[in-house]
C-alpha cells in the first residue's frame, strides 16, 4: 500500500500516476464508506465514481493542514449524502440519511449468509446518521477520532461521544435480537 505522501507527491508531479495510486489505495475503502451509507451495491459505485472524479478536478484545493485520507472520506460522504438527496427529491443532511435506509433491500452484492454480520449492519442502520458515521469510520476503517472530526466537520469530543452512544447501541441491539 502505498503512503499518502507518496499520492500527493505523485499528483502534483504526475497526475495520471498519481490519480492510478489514488484508486490502488482508496478504491475500496471508499466504496464500502459509501456503501455503508447508501446500502446498494449500484448507488455506491456511482457515488464512489463520482467521489474520485471530484477529487481530481478539486485536488488543488486541498489543504495539507488537513489528513489526506480525512479529506477523501468527506468528499465521499457528500457524494453518498448527494446522491441521497436526489433519490429523496431534495437536499439531505448527515442528520437526516439514515431516515429510509431501514427499508432499503439489499441487492446480489449483500451477503446475509453471515447471520452475525446481518445482524450488526440493522443495528448500524438503526443509529443516527453521526453515531452511525463516527461509528463505521473508527470500527470499519481504523481512522483516529481526529480524522473522523475532520470528515464529519465536528470536534473530537463529539466524535467520541457519538462512537460511545453508537457502540453501546449496538451491543445493546445485538444482545437483545439474537
């Protein structure tokens, strides 16, 4: 796997190569980012699509004050929550994207063969969409409660809270429906 300084590196110097080690590293990442947001399998590679897209033509407005891997993970979060607002007909928040996700059926790319697994991502869905994101971005994807504030525009101490309030949720979910 390639470092994150390396891709930067490489798209200012040679943006083809630098785009090619961009989707080598985040490809599926961020598809199951957006995938945990949007639920099917079709929605989450046109939002992800639209994800690498944005980050090319938006990349100089990077800020390197900011994690990179941070930055990536929020341009897909708009991405799935822009996507959701035009199946909706109108403008979403983070607040309001979880709302229909309880009824949405999961398509070939599910596999609910895992009763276990099934059971975790209906208690997910159930969280609010902060719990749910805080939640999925430090249990799926390892990110430090720091990099989840920047991807979810919050502080840390609210971060942390919302990954509490999500983790005891969940196991409350998972030893009561078994």
């Amino acid at each position: 796997m390639t470092g994150d300084n390396e891709i930067l590196t490489a798209l200012r110097e040679n943006p083809e190569r630098g785009f090619r080690l961009l989707m080598a590293n985040y490809r599926e990442p961020i598809y199951w980012h957006i995938r945990r947001l949007v639920v099917t399998h079709a929605d989450a590679q046109d939002a992800t699509q639209d994800t690498f897209v944005r980050v090319f033509r938006g990349f100089s407005q990077y800020d390197e004050a900011y994690s990179f891997r941070a930055w990536l993970f929020r341009i897909a979060t708009n991405e799935a929550l822009r996507l959701l607002s035009k199946q909706r007909g109108h403008e979403i928040s983070l607040d309001e994207a979880t709302a229909d996700l309880l009824d949405a059926k999961a398509d070939a790319y599910y596999n609910s063969a895992d009763e276990v697994a099934a059971r975790l991502q209906q208690a997910i869905l159930l969280l609010p969409a902060k719990q749910q994101l805080a939640f999925n971005l430090r249990y799926y994807d390892d990110m430090a409660y720091e990099e989840i504030a920047q991807v979810a525009e919050t502080t840390v101490s609210t971060v942390k809270v919302n990954y509490h309030l999500a983790k005891e949720k969940i196991i409350k979910y998972m030893e009561t429906n078994d």
